[in-house]
C-alpha cells in the first residue's frame, strides 16, 4: 500500500521558446552539457534512450575532476515531445543530498508562443530532503532558461 505521507516536489517555468526547442534542450547530450551544472559539476556522459524501458542516465564530475555524481534511471512512460516519466536515481560520492530513488515526471506544455516545463518528482519522506532538491530544480530551469534565450 502506497504511504499517504509521501511528499512530491513541483517546479515549472515558462519558456519564449518552442516546446519542440524546449524538448531538445532538455533530451539532447550537446545541449544538456552547456546549460546543466548541478551544485557546480560538469557533466560529462548522458544516456538517454527516449523509449519506455529505455535508460537515463547521467555522469557529472566536481570542477576540480573528482567526487563523481550518477544520475540513473529508466523511463516508465514517454508521450512524445510532451510527458516523460522515469525513475531518478542519486548516487553521490559523499551524501550532501542522500542517495535517493525518485519517480520523475517532465511535462512540456506548449504556452502561447512559447512553451512550460512542469517537473514532479516524488518519493521524499521529509521536506529537509526534499529541499535540495528544490534548490537544485529552480536553479537548474534558470540555468536552462537563461541558456535558450542565449540561442535566440
């Protein structure tokens, strides 16, 4: 039976650009590397295999070369350019945010002329783990915001 007491996570932000754009943005190596530094790390390998059952994942390194951070996963549900819900797996080399298994859910929405990323991510037991997490989320849309008008 599914605790009632599990805590979710809910982010989004408005982007002026397509949801097609905004789809690669989010999916594609070349641009996720440019735009995603979780907690300053460089990523550095993405697998990203945009199928149900397919695999997710993510290697980042700290600016210095070390304390690797993995992200993994496996998608559980993919409706086009719109919805992608997989698994979000933390493995950090020291455990700032607690290594966690997560459900995540991604919706692109398309927005007037522009276009809205919505993010759940669910599993936490307690909003003082949940709040990195948050941080982390605000940050990185920012982060991702700012690099797409950077293309415009």
């Amino acid at each position: 039976m599914e605790s009632s007491t599990a805590i979710r996570l809910y982010v989004q932000k408005d982007f002026g650009v397509t949801r097609d754009r905004l789809f690669d943005a989010w999916t594609k190596e070349e641009e996720l590397k440019k735009w995603w530094h979780p907690m300053g790390n460089q990523l550095e390998k993405v697998v990203n295999e945009i199928k149900e059952g397919g695999k997710v994942q993510y290697e980042f390194t700290s600016p210095e070369g070390g304390r690797l951070i993995t992200i993994e996963g496996e998608y559980k549900e993919v409706k086009g350019k719109e919805r992608l819900v997989y698994t979000w797996n933390w493995n950090l080399a020291d455990d700032a945010i607690r290594n966690a298994t997560f459900l995540l859910t991604v919706e692109l929405l398309e927005q007037g002329e522009g276009s809205r990323l919505q993010v759940t991510q669910e599993n936490f037991t307690d909003d003082e783990s949940m709040q990195p997490h948050r941080e982390g989320w605000e940050k990185g849309l920012e982060e991702l915001r700012n690099y797409l008008e950077q293309q415009q």
